[in-house]
C-alpha cells in the first residue's frame, strides 16, 4: 500500500495551515495499492516525539473499502467514525508541538473487517492489529514558529 497528500510530501514539512498555527485543517490523504481483500480502512495521527511518548492527533475507522481519499479539511466517508484524540476530541486535531520539530505518522490501514464498535485511543491499535491485512505510512514534520 502506499499513502500520500497533496498537502506535503513524506518527511517534509507539514504546511501551517493544517496546525494550531493555522486553520487547524485535515490535510489530504490518498491511498493506492489496496489489497484485494480489503472490507475497510482505518487512519491514525500519532506524534511519536511527544514528551509523553506518543500524542493521538486523530483515529478514523469504519472507512469503506470503496473509499480511496479523504480531502483537505474532510467530511470523513460516510459511515466512518472518529475515536477521540488526546485533546479530548472526535476530530482531527494538527500538530501543535510545544519545542522542537516533531513527526505526525499518518498511517492507513487496510482491515478485513467491514465494521468495529467501541474503538478507543486505549483499544485502536490492539484491535486494529487483529484484522490488519496491510498499512501503509506518511510521515509529516512540523515545529512552531
């Protein structure tokens, strides 16, 4: 599989505009190269260079396998669903990182399950891990002026 934007490309610099900075919008995301048995998808931000850790930027899952984009700014597909973030929040949330230049890991999923109920930040990747056929990864940057 392979993910990509229109907003940036892979270790480049994410644009302000998708960030606290700006307007705090979803940039574009495509995926190509689907597996052939894909019922669904899901779509992860993590900063990984969080000093927690790792910091949930946003969590979409129930993706239609016959969705292949989300544009700049969303809606998410129909049918989808958005776990919450560590702002507390069902949405897509920029990067917003206190010091330094950190990574956002934007990665799809390809899933051989149509639907899942109650996903969490705690239990997202433990049972996306369990239908997974294939994932693919972006990798953005950013730092605050």
């Amino acid at each position: 599989m392979k993910l990509s934007s229109n907003d940036f490309r892979n270790q480049e610099r994410i644009p302000a505009f998708h960030t606290c900075e700006g307007k705090n919008i979803s940039p574009h995301l495509a995926w190509s190269e689907i597996p052939e048995d894909t019922k669904s998808f899901a779509l992860s931000c993590i900063d990984p260079d969080a000093v927690s850790g790792s910091f949930t930027h946003w969590l979409v899952y129930n993706i239609p396998a016959n969705i292949k984009e989300i544009a700049q700014g969303g809606p998410i597909p129909a049918g989808a669903k958005e776990a919450p973030n560590d702002f507390g929040k069902t949405s897509y949330g920029g990067p917003c990182p206190p010091f330094g230049t950190h990574r956002y890991v934007f990665t799809i999923y390809a899933l051989n399950e149509i639907s899942f109920k109650g996903l969490t930040k705690r239990n997202f990747e433990e049972i996306i891990k369990g239908s997974l056929i294939d994932k693919a990864e972006l990798i953005g940057l950013y730092s605050r002026k």
